[in-house]
C-alpha cells in the first residue's frame, strides 16, 4: 500500500490510466509473489476499481493473471456487490462497459466466476443487466445464465435428459454455480438436479 487510502500502485493508477494500468500489470514479475486482491480503504480490490472505472484493458490483464494463478479476489464482494455488479453498474463509457461485460463471458467458464453472484439485497449482475436497454441487447448476445437454469429446470421436467445434458455442456460459467443459484431460487429445481446428477455427470 503506498497511499493514504490504502491504495498500491496498480490501485493508484486505475484512477488515472487504463493501457498504462494494464501494462504495468502485464510486466509485473508474478515470481515476487503478486497479489491484486489487495482491498483498499473502501474495500476495494484493483478488479472492482478498474470495472467502475470501466477500464477494459486492466480487466483483461487482470483476468490474464488470474489464469495464471495469481491472486485477484475475481469473485470477492464489496458491501454485497463483485466485480461484475460494479462493471453492471458502472457509469463509464457504454462501449467500455459492453467490451468489460464481454470479457467476464469469455473467461467466466476457464476463471470460475460467478455471474449469478448475488450482492446484499439478493440481485445478480444479471438482474441489473435486464433493466437496461443495452443489458438487455448484450444478453441477447452473449447468452442468459438465468434462462440456462430455467431451460435446464425444464428439460429434466420433462425427462428429456439429453437435452438437458446439452444445455449443461454449453453452460458459460462454471457449473457448480448454477446448481449454487438453482439451490437459492427454486429447491425443486435444485432437487431435481441432484436426483439426475448421474445422468447429468455432475
């Protein structure tokens, strides 16, 4: 930490510069035990910083380094909301935003993050994504982890288990968080999934 808000130099920069950010994030030697879970005076963390900020480039070094095993917090919440809430809610510019949002989709499965992270008040990112015209048109796009549950619910309803089986294979996130978010919001749906997790290879 180098300032009075706690803040270390890569948190001190995302306030200023995203291609400057990411570059030192990039050249930072991850042999000298790296660590950008570090939370500042606001509880903070460099990924929470650089998605409010709407900072692309940080985000993708960040998940950069995330994949090779350094420490980010890549699911950790401030006051409820991740980082992905803050991306959402963010009120930077809305190309920035989408190329943010993007990236949380094309890393989610490889990164195990959690899109249907729920903040203090019980909203997902995707809650908030649904309220907003441009929300609404990226999920279209990049595909509803909500309606995949649902989709799935269905299927094994109707014992339809191969398609179930192909709607769990093309899942975007990380399974296990499904099934987390299907346990909170509906335990037949969650019932359901345990008594076919054989068949489901879960």
């Amino acid at each position: 930490p180098g300032d009075e808000a706690n803040n270390t130099l890569i948190q001190h920069c995302i306030h200023t510069h995203d291609e400057f950010t990411a570059q030192l994030i990039e050249n930072c030697d991850c042999n000298r035990e790296l660590d950008l879970s570090h939370k500042n005076n606001e509880e903070k963390s460099a990924l929470m910083m650089a998605c409010e900020k709407a900072h692309p480039k940080t985000v993708e070094s960040i998940f950069k380094k995330t994949s090779e095993g350094i420490k980010t917090g890549i699911n950790h919440t401030r006051r409820g909301n991740s980082a992905l809430h803050f991306a959402v809610l963010s009120n930077g510019p809305i190309e920035a935003k989408k190329e943010i949002i993007f990236l949380f989709w094309s890393w989610a499965k490889q990164l195990k993050i959690n899109l249907l992270i729920q903040n203090f008040v019980g909203k997902t990112p995707i809650d908030f994504l649904e309220e907003l015209p441009e929300g609404k048109s990226w999920l279209e796009e990049l595909g509803n982890p909500k309606e995949h549950v649902n989709l799935l619910k269905k299927s094994i309803e109707d014992k339809e288990f191969e398609q179930a089986l192909a709607v769990k294979n093309k899942f975007i996130m990380h399974f296990k968080f499904a099934l987390f978010y299907a346990i909170h919001e509906n335990e037949e749906a969650a019932i359901a999934l345990v008594d076919n997790s054989q068949r489901l290879n879960i």
